[in-house]
C-alpha cells in the first residue's frame, strides 16, 4: 500500500516524494504532507507509531496545517488508520485531507488503485 502511494504521487512530477519505513520526529518538520501506514495489531496502532507521535508533541514539532492521511491493512477491527489521523487531527493539528485507506488483509487491485489515486487529493490541496 505504502509503495502504490509513494508511486501515485511520484507519477504526478508535481511533488517530491519519500517512502520510509522509519521516520525521527524532527524529519516530519520538512514534509508539506505526512501519509501514514499502519496495521491494527490488538485494536491499536504499532508501538512505533505512538513514540513517534510522543516524540514529536515532547519535542513540540510543529506539523500544524501540514496535510495528513492514513492506511493500513487489517483483519476484522481496523482502527488503527483512524486513530492515527485523530492524533494527526487533534494533537497536531493536521488538515486531515481523506478517510483512512483500509484494506481487510492483502490488498486487492481496487485497493492499490485507491492508494494511487490518494496523490489527486493530496495534490489538490498542496498550496501551489
Ligand atoms: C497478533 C495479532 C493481532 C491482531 N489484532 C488485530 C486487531 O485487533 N484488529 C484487526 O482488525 N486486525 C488484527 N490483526 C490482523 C492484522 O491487522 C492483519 O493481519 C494485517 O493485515 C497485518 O498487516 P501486516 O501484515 O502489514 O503486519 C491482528 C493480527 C495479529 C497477528
């Protein structure tokens, strides 16, 4: 899912793209927008994710107004993807541009479409 989106948004020439599989908190500073990925492991989002996250408000990295979207695979419960963007949304105060991308297991080729299709909406609302 993470490299269908890293490769919708790079077909767009529009933006420059980083797809990474471990970020440090003061990196998310530099990006214009944050899409994060994550599967649901006991209704809840991977520790990483949360010391990301508590790494960043401890350091008082400012994301505000940065764009921010979420995906993730998961079995039956999902929540990972949406807790992520309440965090993004509430804690640091994101503009939270698409409901979550959520794929039960592995993702089929709808799916994998959709997460191409996510750079149009991240696009759309990348200031010029
Ligand atoms: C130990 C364990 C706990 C899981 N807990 C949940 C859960 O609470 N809710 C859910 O929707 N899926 C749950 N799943 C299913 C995973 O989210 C699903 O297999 C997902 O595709 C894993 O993605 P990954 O292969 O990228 O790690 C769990 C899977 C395992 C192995």
């Amino acid at each position: 899912m993470a490299t269908a989106v890293a490769e919708g948004t790079r077909s767009t020439g529009k933006s420059t793209v980083e797809l990474s599989y471990h970020v440090e908190a003061e990196a998310l500073a530099r990006f214009d927008a944050i899409i994060l990925g994550a599967p649901t492991y006991h209704h809840d989002m991977p520790i990483d994710m949360k010391k990301l996250f508590e790494i960043s408000a401890m350091k008082r990295i400012n994301l505000k107004g940065k764009i921010g979207a979420a995906f993730g695979s998961f079995g039956w419960s999902g929540e990972a993807p949406k807790l992520l963007l309440e965090i993004m949304k509430n804690k640091f105060e994101m503009n939270i541009v698409a409901p979550p991308l959520l794929a039960k297991y592995t993702p089929d080729g709808n799916m994998i479409d959709k997460c191409r299709n996510l750079e149009r909406t991240i696009a759309e609302n990348l200031i010029p």
